[in-house]
C-alpha cells in the first residue's frame, strides 16, 4: 500500500517521486519498459535560464543551483543567428534571451561552423548550459528508491477509480492504491485525469523534430554553442561528434510515440543550411518528441479544482529538465501543506482553467 502514486517516468515524474519520497511510501507508474521514453528522452537537453514563459523562468532560475550540485551542467552556450535579409525582429529577441550582440566575424570566432558572409547579425551568451538528461533522470530515481520508494515499468495503467478516499488502479502491472495520485503523464495527462473522473485540462502535445547530420572528417564540433535561428525556426546543436538539427516545429497532436515528419525536417536543415559553412550531406537519425502546452503556455502545477487529492504536474512544454528541480520541489510543498510563492503559485495554478 501506498500513499502517493505518480503516474509517468520522463523527469517530471522521476524527480516528483524523489523529493515526494521524503512524505511517505511513493510508487512511480511508468507504462513504457524503461523510464524517460518520450518526451524526456528526446530532450535537446539544454539548461537555459532566460528560455521560457514566465513561470519556467522563475523554476529555471531556481533550479540552477540544485542541477549544478547534482553535477549534470557542462559548458555550452547560446547563439542567435539572422541570415542576410532576414533579420526582422532580431532586437526583440536579443534583448529578450538576454544575449549580447556581436558581430559575424566573432560568431565565426566562435562557431566555426557558420559562413560570416550569410550571417546579417549574431548575439551570444554563456549561460547556457547541457544536461546530462540520464545521469539526471537515474540521480532522481536512486534518490527515490533510497528512501523506500517503488519505481514500476512496464506498468501503464488501464483504470482508475476512487473509493473510501484512496484511488484504485489497475497496471498492466498489478493493481495499486493511495490516498493521493499525481499526474505527471506528459502527453497523456488529460487522458489520466478522464480515466479518473477528473475534468480535463486542454493540455496539447505538440511534435518536434529532429535530425542527426554528419560533420566532415576533422570539423570538431564539441565547442559550438547552441545556434538558435530568428524566430525560434530551427536550432542546431552538438552531439557526440555529430550535429542535431531541428525545425523548431510545433505541429498540434495526439499523444503517441511521435515519429519525425521528412518534409519538416528538410525545411528545418535548409534554413540551418543558409548560415552553414558546411553544406548538410547526410543524416545519421532522425527522431521527434511531444511538447506538451496548457492552454496558455505555462504549466499545470497544484492540487486540482474539484478532487484536491488528485495533484497536476504537467505541461512543462519542453521545459521539463532545466526547471526540474524547483518544480518537483514545488510539487513537494504543496502535497505537504508548506507554504509556496503565491505568484508563481497563482501562475500554474490548475484551477484557473476552470474560473
């Protein structure tokens, strides 16, 4: 028997289960064979604390130290490229991400990769930072599993019912039961919240794409910033010797286990290849993820409306890993009563889709 069930294994649920561990017996539901099968592990996993709505910003900022002390941050970077006759809105986005313009030599300087006669402008900061995505996940899941807490795969669940205050449900896995249940589901969170008699929510998944592009023998690519293009329409960024390249694409779907569109990923890896000094020969892979939206871009975090025993932890819209550790943090205070920022409280309160 358990007190809280968490349904969902990307980072999300992993980390809600690591720091809810310290209230009580946790069981973690994950319906795929591993953890961090969707979303999570298809993340450009990239720590950038002036990159997201509101409420992200703030759990970013926040969860900069706890990412550090965990040991998962690595120097990266992040550059803004217009191409040459397309550079509208550029200061907009500069001063938003708080990147500081240079000129297109020093962005060569920088970035060898890019040709400085196709670039009109670049901006550049440091703070920026990778994740290393599964140390992150299995530090999470060992903190978990330290303190008593069951981590389950391979264990989708099929029902949930609710009686003498504690909710039934049903896994593939067994059967599993506690007084308090929290939907960390990703893209299938609305799809939970039905299977309980909650009220859904309006979360969207949406698809993003990317490619995995081979460099020319002897180009090192381990140094180069994250490229972002104008307009978030594509971003580019390094992998293990190779380049991973994205559209940046944003395609309203259902949930499932997303697949990468071929078209859209030839649009994303032509408008990289207008800044590129090396032309794009052959992809390696190519793959895509879901980044799941509320309504209005910032997540779903509390205590629902109408069945306060049922806690919200979704819509983190591609955010997840750079503001988890506040966010599970959050999610720990409030299943347990402390006090939280009212404001930021107020911005991902679930209940404001239902005033």
């Amino acid at each position: 028997m358990s007190d809280i069930v968490v349904i969902g294994g990307g980072i999300a649920g992993v980390s809600a289960a690591a720091e809810l561990s310290h209230l009580g017996r946790v069981t973690l539901l994950e319906a795929e064979d591993a953890l961090a099968s969707h979303a999570s592990g298809r993340s450009a996993a990239l720590y950038e604390p002036a990159y997201g709505p509101p409420a992200i910003l703030e759990l970013s900022r926040l969860s900069g130290p706890g990412l550090a002390d965990a040991g998962v941050l690595s120097p990266r970077g992040m550059m803004l490229v217009a191409a040459v006759g397309a550079d509208r809105g550029f200061d907009a986005e500069r001063d938003q991400m708080g990147l500081q313009e240079i000129d297109p030599d020093r962005a060569v300087t920088i970035c060898p990769g890019l040709d400085p006669a196709r670039i009109a402008r670049a901006a550049h900061s440091t703070a920026a930072q990778d994740i290393d995505t599964d140390l992150l996940i299995q530090t999470h899941a060992r903190a978990a599993r330290s303190r008593g807490a069951q981590i389950l795969t391979g264990a989708g669940v099929t029902a949930i019912s609710r009686s003498c205050g504690r909710w039934h449900l049903r896994t593939k896995a067994g059967e599993h039961a506690a007084p308090l249940l929290v939907n960390a589901a990703g893209a299938w969170a609305d799809r939970i919240a039905e299977m309980a008699g909650v009220r859904p929510l309006g979360l969207q998944p949406h698809r993003r794409s990317v490619a995995r592009i081979a460099m020319p023998q002897g180009v090192d690519v381990s140094r180069w910033p994250m490229l972002m293009g104008l307009g978030e329409s594509w971003y580019a960024k390094p992998d293990a010797g190779a380049l991973i390249v994205s559209p940046a694409d944003a395609e309203p779907v259902p949930p499932h286990d997303a697949w990468a569109d071929d078209m859209v990923l030839a649009e994303g890896l032509a408008r990289y290849a207008e800044v590129a000094r090396h032309p794009v020969r052959r992809m390696l892979a190519n793959w895509a993820g879901l980044r799941t939206f509320a309504p209005d871009g910032s997540p779903a975090y509390g205590r629902d409306a109408g069945q306060p025993d049922f806690v919200w932890f979704a819509g983190q819209g591609g955010y997840g890993f750079q503001s988890s550790a506040a966010a599970a943090r959050f999610i720990a205070d409030t299943v347990a009563g402390r006090p939280t920022d009212a404001r930021l409280a107020a911005l991902m309160d679930p209940a404001r889709f239902s005033r």
